[in-house]
C-alpha cells in the first residue's frame, strides 16, 4: 500500500479509519483519498484498503 | 497573456469560504486584478486581535466581515460584484453556498473546518479547491509553496506550521499563503495549472 507516496509495506485490508490510528492522525483534521476517490468521512470504518491502494492523506493544521 | 486576463476575470467568480487572515487577503488581491464577482462566506465579527493580519481598519471594529469587505473591495474596485454571506459556513450549506462559483478558495482558521469545508466540497461539487495548511509562525517564506494533492485539490502552505504548535500568525506569512492562493485561483481560471 502506497500513503504519500511511499510503501508502507500494509500487512493486508484495513479500514481507513485502522489506518489513521495506526499513523495517530486525528480523523476530524483529514481528507482521505484513496485510488483517486475522495473516501466519505463516515464511510471510514468500512471503506476497506489493499496492499496495492494508493493512498493519500491530508491532514490540516490550524491558521487562517 | 497578462494584457487580457482582464476580458477574461471580469465574467468569472471566486468563492471564499472564511474572510478572515486568508481570505480577506486573496479577496482583496482577486479584486485588484479585476476578478467580475466574489462570494464570501464568515459568520465573525470584526476584532482588534484581527488587524495584525487581516485586511481590515480600525474603523471596521465590531462590524461584521461579511459587511466590512463590501466595504474594503468598493474602495478598491467598485466593478466587482460582492455577494457576502453573514453565515457559519459547515459541510450542510457550503455546496450551496459556492454553487455559483468557479474556483473555491478555502481560508479557515481552524485544522477541522478546513478538513470539513474540503471533504464537503471534494464530495458534493465537480469544482476545484485551493485550501490552505501550515502559514503560522515566522518560518521562512520560501516554505510557503502549492501543491497538487490530486484532480481537484490544491493545498498552499508549509503543511507543518500549525496554532496547536504554539506558533501565532503573522502578517507576512499569511499574506503569502493567501496570495499564493489568488494567484492558483487566476492561473486556473485562465486554463494555467499550478
């Protein structure tokens, strides 16, 4: 599984959301797209990740 | 190409979802190079804490800002059309809100309003989106870039400089963040990518 770009060597399907935790990012601050499809914020938990998904993650940080 | 981005800008919208430190910057620098209609959304009042950054003046304090920018832009460029929301903006009513839009810029200040504005947009509009992470501080400038995160998304800023590190935000760093945010929206709007 590719997160921003880089493998991360998944051991098989997690949800996006076993995703976040295991990288400790908070899901309120992201944005998730994963094999060029924006993943619904409350379709985390089932929205299931393979080893060849290609994920991307933005996660924001405050200021404005 | 310069010569005649006026014929184009002048028919062409640009939605801002906050017009505080970002917004109200990218407002005034899209009226300045002659964008036809901004709609702007902020449900805030203006405060003495906002004018270290903010493109507002002492005699904008307590007013509304959705009020406060018609009046800075008419003093720019009367010949754009203003349509300001005095309005929480949140993932219900934003599609709405933009729908008129041809490019969104998104220019809060909190990391979950940013994530929420984006998700909303991304899921419930076909438009293109500039947001906006990591201005805070007074890291150096060169940090502040854009990047294409895919088809639709833009994202402008450090990606790190964040309040929750204790960093506040300055004048110069947010003013470039927000430019480089007009300056994406007028380069799409033209048929230019980042």
């Amino acid at each position: 599984m590719v997160v921003n770009g880089k493998e991360i060597g998944a051991k098989g399907n997690i949800s996006v959301k076993q995703l976040l935790e295991e990288m400790c990012i908070d899901d309120s601050i992201v944005v998730v797209e994963a094999d060029c499809e924006i993943v619904p914020r409350e379709k985390y938990e089932v929205w299931m990740l393979d080893e060849a998904s290609r994920v991307e993650i933005v996660s924001f940080v405050g200021g404005g | 190409m310069v010569s005649c981005i006026n014929g184009i800008l002048k028919n062409l919208t640009v939605g801002i979802a906050g017009i505080g430190g970002l917004g109200s910057n990218a407002a005034v620098s899209l009226a300045r190079m002659g964008i036809g209609r901004l709609v702007l959304a902020d449900f805030d009042v203006v405060d003495e804490s906002n004018l270290n950054r903010q493109y507002y003046m002492i005699r904008h304090l307590g007013m509304k800002k959705a009020q406060a920018i018609q009046q800075v832009i008419g003093d720019i460029n009367p010949q754009v059309d203003v349509e300001s929301h005095d309005v929480y903006v949140d993932s219900h009513n934003a599609p709405e809100i933009f729908k008129d839009a041809d490019i969104i810029i998104e220019a809060f200040d909190v990391a979950s309003c940013k994530a929420e504005f984006v998700n909303s947009i991304l899921q419930n509009t076909g438009k293109k989106l500039i947001a906006a992470s990591g201005l805070a501080g007074l890291g150096t400038a060169n940090s502040i870039v854009t990047r294409k995160v895919s088809e639709r998304l833009y994202i402008v800023g450090d990606g790190v400089s964040g309040l929750s590190e204790g960093e506040k935000l300055l004048a110069s760093r947010v003013a470039i963040a927000a430019n480089h945010q007009a300056n994406l929206a007028v380069r799409l709007l033209i048929g230019e990518d980042i």
